[in-house]
C-alpha cells in the first residue's frame, strides 16, 4: 500500500512539474506590448500524410483562439511549414481546416517554404514586420525556441512579442511531463543571455499578474 502511495505522489508531482514548466515557457520571452495590429503565426509539425495531423489541428486551434477577442486588434494570422512528404504544404493543410473544420474566416497567410524552426522564422518575418503584436503558436516549448530565434535574426521585432493563448491548465496534462523532457533537451542550445531574458521575462510576467493568473 505505502509502495503504491508512494507510486501515485511521485505519478501527481510530475503532472504538476510538467504543468508548471510549459506555463513558464509559455511566459518567457514576451511583453505587454500594445498595438492596432497584431499577426498570430502558427508553426507546422511533421505533417507526413495528406491530412492535418493531431498536432497541427491542436496548433491550428491554439491559434485561432489567440486572436484577440475584443475586436480591438486587426489581426492576420500566418499558417508557416512546407512539404514534409504529403505533397502538400503543411500551412496549407492548416490553413484548411482553420477555415472548413474551424470555420475561421479572418485573414490568412501561408509561408509553405520552411522545414525547420530557423526556416519558420525567417521566412515569415517578411509577412510581419508591419505589424504592433506578435503571437508565436505551439507547444509551449517550441514557440519559445522561435521567440528566441526572433531574438537573434530580428531584435526590432522580437520586441512586439506578446503571449499567445498556447498554454491552458488541464490542457495536455498526461503528456505534459513528456513535453516538458523534450523541451529542456531542445532549449539546451539557447545562449546564456537568452536564458537570462527567459528569467528577466518570467519575473516581469509575475509582475503584470504572477502564476494564478495563468490558471484562471
């Protein structure tokens, strides 16, 4: 029975540490920034087959629900992945099912070019450098990983960032843990002073409303 208990706290403490570490990552590297405009730039996974896959349809609905609600921004969102074998692009299979399963209907654009997160980013910098905002979508630990890369080809830009509606309690939460162990390992090569500004954008974060506003 206590080898049980013990198997079910350590089974609870890492669904927490696995919560806890993606909502950090989700905080890190954006500001407060305000703006008429805004671009929400959801990045493509792996899409091998000629339909959207389960990770893309969640990005793509990530995505969708970071366009700001009160009609105060104008926003564009740009769909960034190319061919990974299907023979279609995965913006455009994003992009799909964003307007005939979610039935979006604002402005899109496609960057069907890239295979990489570095790809990603430099190849849609030229669809957003106009606008105030910058939302960047995906599991919590990649957007970072191209916020940081934003950082390093655009600092002018890097400075609109702002947090995306891709991180929710409850949200993933088995996985989690798995998320988390995959993400340290591909942050691993963030440079020291991208680190220090993850710390620097954390404690700023707690500042506008601290880790309770993250779970309302």
């Amino acid at each position: 029975m206590r080898r049980r208990s013990g198997w079910v706290w350590a089974g609870v403490a890492a669904l927490v540490w696995g919560e806890w570490l993606n909502w950090r990552w989700s905080r890190a590297l954006v500001g407060n920034r305000e703006g008429v405009s805004e671009a929400v730039v959801v990045l493509g996974y792996r899409n091998h087959q000629e339909s959207v896959n389960v990770i893309n349809r969640w990005r793509v609905r990530a995505g969708i629900r970071s366009v700001s609600a009160d009609g105060a921004h104008g926003t564009l969102v740009v769909f960034s992945g190319g061919d990974t074998g299907s023979g279609t692009a995965e913006a455009r299979l994003m992009a799909d099912y964003a307007r005939s399963v979610l039935a979006f209907d604002g402005p899109v654009l496609l960057e069907d070019r890239s295979s990489t997160t570095w790809e990603n980013i430099t190849n849609v910098i030229p669809l957003i450098e106009d606008v105030d905002r910058i939302k960047i979508v995906s599991q919590p630990a990649h957007a970072l990983k191209a916020r940081a890369y934003l950082r390093r080809q655009r600092p002018d830009l890097a400075e609109r960032l702002v947090r995306a509606d891709d991180y929710r309690p409850g949200e993933w939460t088995v996985v989690k843990p798995l998320l988390a162990l995959y993400g340290l390992w591909t942050l691993r090569r963030l440079r020291a002073d991208e680190r220090q500004r993850r710390q620097a954008a954390l404690r700023q974060s707690r500042s506008w409303g601290g880790f309770t506003d993250g779970w309302r």
